[in-house]
C-alpha cells in the first residue's frame, strides 16, 4: 500500500506541488517569525552586554516601564571618585546619556529616530562589564575638547559627513542645536541597532545635556582581578547614598535586554497572527484537494478493498500523502522562511532598526516548530478525506462511474451553528467583559465564527449562488446556466473553495471598517477640541527640547504656547499613564469637562484625577494620592477631578513643576500654539516654519495637517495589514486554481461530451470563468458581510478609548467586491485553458 501510494502520489506532481504550497507559505512565515525575533533577541543581548560596566550605580529605578521617558535624577560627580576608592574596585567611570540626540545629514534629513534612539554621549575609555570595550575608534581620534564630536560609522556614511567637516546636531537637552568638528568615527560591538552615536568630550556633554553641573546619570564600577560583580556591588552598596542603587552588569544587561525584547514582542505575535491565517486558509486548500483527489481515485481505491486492503489501510495511505505533502512543504517552508526573515530585516532596516550587523539566528527550535507544525496542520486537513477514502466499497470497483456518495449536511450545519454560537459569545466577552487578556477571547471569538460560517457556508451560500445565477442566465444562456449548475454540483466543494477567500476578505473588511471609524473620530475630536491654531510635534516620535517650546513664545504673531508631555508613572503598584500641562496656558489644550476644580489651579504639589479613576480609588478634592516615578515618591493632594477629553485623556494630569519633581525630564511632547487676534494665519505659520527650520526633529502644522498626519498614521498601518493579507488571498486563489484544475480533470468524459455536441472553446473557458466567479463573489459576500460585523463590533468596543464613531467604508467594501470578482477571472485562465486543449475523442473514452 505505501508503495502504491507513493506511486500515485508521484504520478500527479502539480497536484502535490499546489497542496504543498499552502503549507510552504504558512510555514514560512512562522519560520521567518522565529528567525527575525530570535536575530533581533541576539542583537539587543550584545548591545545591552557593551552598555553596563560590572556594576552600575544608578537612581533607584523601581520599575522599570519603557513607555516612561528616562529620569532626571542624576549623580554627583564626587561620587565617582568615592567608589573608585572601593575595596575591589579597579577603577569608576561616570557616565552621561542623553536619548533624544540626533545627527542632521548634509541634506538637511534627520538620520535615525522612528524607534531607535539618537544617543548624546559622553566619552571615556572606561570598560564594559567583563573587560569588553564597547566603542573602538575606526578613524580619527577621541573628542578632547569644546565643540567636538565622534560619530559612529553608519551614522557618519548616512549623513556624509568626514573627518574634519563640521556635523549638524539637535537633542532633547539645554541646547537645542550643536554644532560640532568631527574628529573621530566609532564602531560598536554588537553594532547599533539603528541607534546613532554622538560622543562628546565629558565637559561638553556636561554642558549640553546637564545644564554644566558636575552630575552623571550613572557611574560603571570596575572590577579588579579576582573580584567578582556580586562581590563589588555588595561593597559598592555599602557606600551610596539614600536613592542610589548599585546592580550586577549583568543583571543590568539581562534585564534591560529583556523588556527591550518584551516591548518588541509584538513583532513576533503579529507576524505569526498572519502566519496563522494563512495556514487555516490553507488547511481549506488541502481539504479540498484531498477530498477531489479521493472522489476521482474512488475506483483505484475500491480495486485495493477487493484486493484485500482494509479500510484502514486505505485511509492510511492517503494519510501518508498527507504526510509527504506536509514535510515537504515544511521543508521549502522553513528554507522560505530565512529568506523572508532577511526581507523583515531590510525592511525594518528602512524604519532605523537596522540588523545588518547581525548575522541571523536558526535556532532548533525554529526547526521543529516550523516542522510540526507544517505537518500537524496537513495531518488534521487530511484526516476527514482519508477517512472517507475508508469507506469505499469493494463493490465499486465492478462499476465505470464509481463515485463516493456524498453524507449529509446536517451534522455539518450543526457543528457550524454551534461553533458560530460559541465563537460570538467569545468575541463578545472579549470585547465587552472584565477579562484578562482580552485580545486571546477576541481571536478565539473571530476563530470561532469564521469556522463556523465556513462549515455552513453550503447552507448560507445559496441564496447568493442563487442570485448570481439568475444574472448569469439571463446574460450568458446555456452557458452561465451550466456554470451556476456546476457550482452547485458539489455544495461543499464550493464552499469550502470560497470559505479560504471569506477569510482573507473577512480580516480585510474589518479593518477597513475599524480604520475609517478612527480616522472619522479623528477628523471629529479635532473639530470639536482642537483650540490650537497649530501644533508642533516630533518628526521621529520623541520629545523634543523645552527650548523649542520658549522659542515658540517668541514669535510675531504669537499669542499663547501650551506644553504637552505624555509620562508614565507607578500608583498602587500599576502602571499608569500621566499628561503634564502648563496650568497657566490650559485653555489653549481645549475644553476639559470639569467636575471639581480648576486646572488652571495646579501646583508642584497637586494633581487632576479623572472622574473613572476617582471613583474606582474612592479619591475625591482634598484627597492625597502617592505617585511614584523612577523610584520617587511623592504624596500630591487632588485639587481637581477632570471628566472625559480629547487629547488630556488620562487618568493624572500634572504641572510641568510637578512632573518634573518626580524625575520627569524637560523636555516636551507636543506644544500647541494659538496666534494672535487679527494675525493672518499664512504669515504666523511661515514665522514659526523659519523658527523651526533648523530644527528638523520638530514640525508645524496646522489643524488640517494634524488631523491629516493621525489619518496617515491609521493608513500606514492599514497598508501594512493589507500586504500581509495578501498572503491569504494568493491562497485562497490556488485553492480556486486548484478546485477548477482538479474539476476539469474530474470531468473529463463530461467535458469531451459537451464538446463533441458543439460547445466551442471559448464557451468551455467562459463557463469555467464564470464557475470561478461564482466562488470568489460568494467567498467575497461572506467576507465583507462577517467583516462589517466584526469591524462593528471593535468599533464599539473601542468607543470609550476614543474610536467613538462609526464609519462603513461601503465604496472601499464594494471595491473588494469587485477585485474579488477579478480574482475569479485570473484564477480560472489556466484550467479553462487546459480543459479548451483536450482532445475530444480521448476526452470522451476517459473513465
């Protein structure tokens, strides 16, 4: 029997070939997965290894939150040479960093940012944990004085600048603009991951990022020979202040690495979301092609039962198809998948998280994963036709048209129903209910019923086949009447053709729906409370200078400046979002229901809470409320209890003072600007664009353009989506190709009939083309519709985060409509092209 098999499976190579190309594609993308993330994990591991010395003194950090902007507390530098006098102790180094540093290309162009930070450094030769130098000079020499800079390499060869010529900066610090002679170009160990490096003389970093105090933000300790990390970060904790905290550097490295590698964990989880997608769209694919594949070999498979095969040795056999198809898929899958992990690697590498220095990682357990589940998947799609293939008699071996009876479809329509049930009242749950983890229901909810339409999808499909046939009728005669007849042929061949492409059709509608309902709540919260008549914020997404924000001030024409910085902040032992805001310029952020209290009332010592946060904490005016930020803590008494708004949507709001008592840095998120009565707005916009030229970090805009910039973001994302997809869509067409080409192999006797009582070539393609269309318009119609539905329901869901209006893209929906019809087209070219060659005569004698 395996010998048979692996003949028969020999025999049909395309077939094999197109079975195994769904798995190839799935596979690929989980293996490309693991690649990426595990070559992403190996490149933050070897930075964070190069950036702590064997201990690290450092402010206390409770916990750390990368979403919160880095703190401000710093330490004295006599503090340095006190630890470098500490038993076992080789030598201290202070250290300064600022993280919003960034290098102006010759053109002007900011070079890094979108994620991966500009870094504003202090130089000194002192080593990295372990002895390891971090930074090794390739041209050049160190910075060793005023006006002074090293870049690193990749930095220096994307801006164009060389030894000697006189580099452009911007930072986040005192000094909004530096200019600097480069003297020296660095590489890193382990490379940069995008970041830039601007290295500086210490005293000129003291000067521009520590307002000139003698101050570091942390010192490395080394150690002597013969003293472990363990054992000088006891003896160093022996000697540091109330508020100072020494750790291991490896400690340091592992936990920075890690919440770096946590924040970035969502790349793994929506690139296996997709693969994920496209291998349930493939599992359609290989049902289909199993079970076409068994009801054509019913006789061969009837002439082992009389030869003695049981029946479970008919359904092994197409088990072990199964089985060979599923490896070799696997196989070209995980090879697939290195090449499209290097594709996620230069295409990252265009958004700054440049990997190029870091060869990928092919972990075993990329391997078997990607093996498994290659395998599984293919297994479990094969399981229900080779069970059927069980079941056929010996008898049928006698008969010319032995053909597999088909079983009827009510336990289907009730396996259908009840996973269509279970799946709403998962998705309900998730998006409705107190749940933790939420975005886990969601998906098993949408799972669910998407399984669920699939499996009643012969049931709920013929209406709609219906109506399209009426159309195919009346416009096509005998020819769309035979092509509506075929599609209703085999109900649950068509329909499971169709449920690949409902899939694909189904996520994309949704995300139309949820995309045009953020940027139309967008466009009404901006026209409702944009008071401003122009915002400046970051190009790259970081805050940005407090200078800018008194430059701003300055400009003719101007009437108020109001800041904005987004924090993050520890209360109760969570994590919670805060907004500081200058109370004097408060009016200028727009209107804030309020239900006690001013803000413009704030102090250095008093907070805003909102009404849901009051409530749930039982907080009211006069109440106090500890709020802690890297490792500070402070008790603020509420002076007022906000309602809902627009932009100051957050459970604190703060003074600037306030906020930066905590270890909150100076700089800023956003400033919005108002002009002055009578001031024309063209020539206010051109004062503060001259204003801001040399400051490429920052951009104006006014509330068009803002609320245009919020849209493009929304796009952005929705285009990436949207390519990802279209891996379930070229599926979802093979299965189409797929189903037709093994159609016209099944209906051979039949076709060569048609043919010889007059049916010319061009009606034989026509009638396959419009069988097709029929397929994708009924995979289409299901789609857009469960799509609209659940695209409703996150909508709704999301309503109190800001997404409060609902908007149905119908032109957009219709347009896939319409591509899906297209797609019907091109997949029945090549099967409508076959069927127009075969030859009448053999046609006719096939059986």
């Amino acid at each position: 029997m395996l010998r048979a098999s692996w003949k028969s499976l020999m025999a049909r190579k395309l077939r094999l070939f197109m079975s195994a190309f769904a798995i190839i594609l799935g596979v690929a993308f989980v293996a490309g997965s693991f690649v990426f993330t595990d070559t992403l994990g190996r490149s933050f591991d070897s930075i964070m290894n190069s950036t702590v010395g064997d201990v690290v003194v450092r402010p206390v950090s409770g916990e750390v939150d990368l979403e919160q902007q880095p703190t401000s507390q710093t330490l004295p530098g006599s503090l340095v040479t006190e630890l470098a006098d500490t038993p076992g102790a080789a030598r201290a180094d202070g250290n300064i960093t600022n993280f919003g540093t960034f290098v102006v290309g010759k053109n002007g162009k900011l070079i890094g940012g979108f994620g991966p930070p500009g870094i504003g450094a202090n130089y000194t030769d002192g080593p990295a944990a372990k002895g390891l130098q971090p930074l090794s000079l390739h041209a050049g020499r160190w910075p060793e004085g005023t006006g002074e800079v090293v870049l690193d390499e990749k930095t220096a060869d994307k801006a164009g600048y060389l030894i000697g010529e006189k580099v452009n900066i911007v930072s986040s610090g005192a000094q909004p603009r530096i200019e600097a002679r480069l003297v020296g170009i660095v590489t890193m160990a382990g490379g940069t991951a995008g970041a830039s490096l601007s290295i500086f003389d210490t005293a000129e970093a003291r000067t521009l990022f520590m307002e000139g105090k003698d101050a570091y933000n942390d010192i490395w300790v080394t150690a002597a020979d013969g003293t472990s990390q363990e054992e000088l970060r006891d003896a160093v904790a022996a000697k540091l202040p109330a508020g100072v905290e020494a750790v291991t550097g490896d400690s340091a490295a592992k936990a920075a690495a890690s919440d770096i590698q946590e924040a970035l964990g969502f790349i793994t989880t929506f690139l296996l979301v997709f693969a994920g997608v496209a291998l349930v769209v493939g599992s359609f694919l290989i049902i289909n092609t199993f079970s076409i594949l068994v009801a054509q070999r019913s006789r061969e498979l009837a002439l082992f039962r009389a030869l003695g095969a049981t029946r479970r040795q008919v359904a092994r056999s197409v088990l072990f198809e199964a089985t060979v198809i599923g490896l070799i898929g696997s196989a070209i899958g995980l090879g697939l998948g290195i090449v499209i992990a290097m594709l996620i690697r230069t295409l990252f590498g265009q958004f700054g998280l440049d990997l190029s220095g870091q060869s990928l990682i092919l972990a075993p357990r990329t391997v078997v994963v990607s093996l498994a589940v290659g395998l599984l998947v293919t297994l479990i799609a094969a399981y229900l036709p080779a069970r059927k293939a069980g079941k056929v008699p010996p008898v049928a071996a006698m008969r010319d048209d032995a053909v597999l009876a088909e079983s009827g479809m009510r336990g289907r329509i009730i396996v259908g129903g009840i996973l269509t049930t279970a799946g709403a009242a998962l998705l309900g749950t998730g998006l409705f209910a107190e749940v933790p983890n939420p975005t886990y229901w969601v998906g098993a909810g949408i799972l669910g019923v998407v399984l669920g339409v699939a499996l009643i999808s012969p049931l709920v499909g013929r209406p709609v086949i219906a109506g399209i046939g009426w159309i195919y009728r009346r416009v096509f005669g005998t020819v769309g009447l035979m092509a509506q007849q075929n599609a209703q042929r085999n109900p649950r061949r068509t329909a499971a053709t169709a449920s690949a492409l409902m899939i694909g059709v189904t996520l994309v509608s949704m995300m139309a729906v949820f995309g045009a309902s953020a940027k139309a709540s967008i466009d009404k919260a901006v026209e409702a409370e944009f008071v401003a008549d122009y915002v400046v914020s970051s190009a790259v997404g970081t805050p940005f200078s407090a200078e800018v924000t008194k430059e701003l001030a300055g400009v003719d024409g101007v009437d108020e400046v109001a800041a904005f910085r987004w924090d993050g902040l520890m209360v109760k032992g969570e994590r919670r979002g805060v907004i500081g805001i200058d109370p004097g310029h408060v009016g200028v952020l727009g209107p804030t229901p309020m239900v006690t209290g001013r803000l413009a009332d704030l102090t250095p010592t008093t907070v805003s809470i909102s009404q849901e946060r009051a409530t749930a904490d039982n907080l009211a005016v006069g109440s106090t409320v500890d709020l802690t930020r890297a490792g500070t803590t402070k008790p603020f008494r509420v002076a007022a209890v906000h309602g809902e708004s627009a932009l100051l949507d957050s459970d604190f709001l703060l003074s600037l003072p306030a906020l930066e008592s905590l270890g909150g840095p100076k700089t800023d998120s956003f400033v919005f600007v108002t002009r002055e009565e009578g001031t024309v707005p063209a020539q206010v916009g051109r004062a503060l664009d001259t204003a801001l030229a040399d400051l490429p970090v920052v951009t104006v805009k006014d509330q068009g353009e803002f609320a245009d910039e919020q849209r493009s973001q929304i796009n952005q994302m929705l285009y990436l989506i949207y390519a990802l997809l279209g891996l379930a869509v070229v599926i979802a067409i093979l299965g189409i190709i797929n189903t037709l080409a093994l159609s016209v192999i099944e209906r051979t006797r039949e076709i060569g009939l048609l043919r010889a009582v007059g049916l010319s070539r061009r009606q034989l393609k026509r009638m396959l083309r419009l069988e097709s269309i029929v397929i994708a318009l009924l995979g289409a119609a299901l789609g857009v519709g469960l799509g609209v539905v659940f695209g409703v329901a996150l909508q709704r869901s999301l309503a109190d985060d800001g997404i409060d209006v609902l908007s149905v893209p119908w032109p957009q929906l219709a347009l896939f409509v319409g591509i899906a019809g297209l797609v019907g087209i091109l997949a029945a070219w090549w099967p409508g092209w076959r069927a127009s060659r075969l030859d009448i005569l053999r046609a006719i004698t096939t059986e």
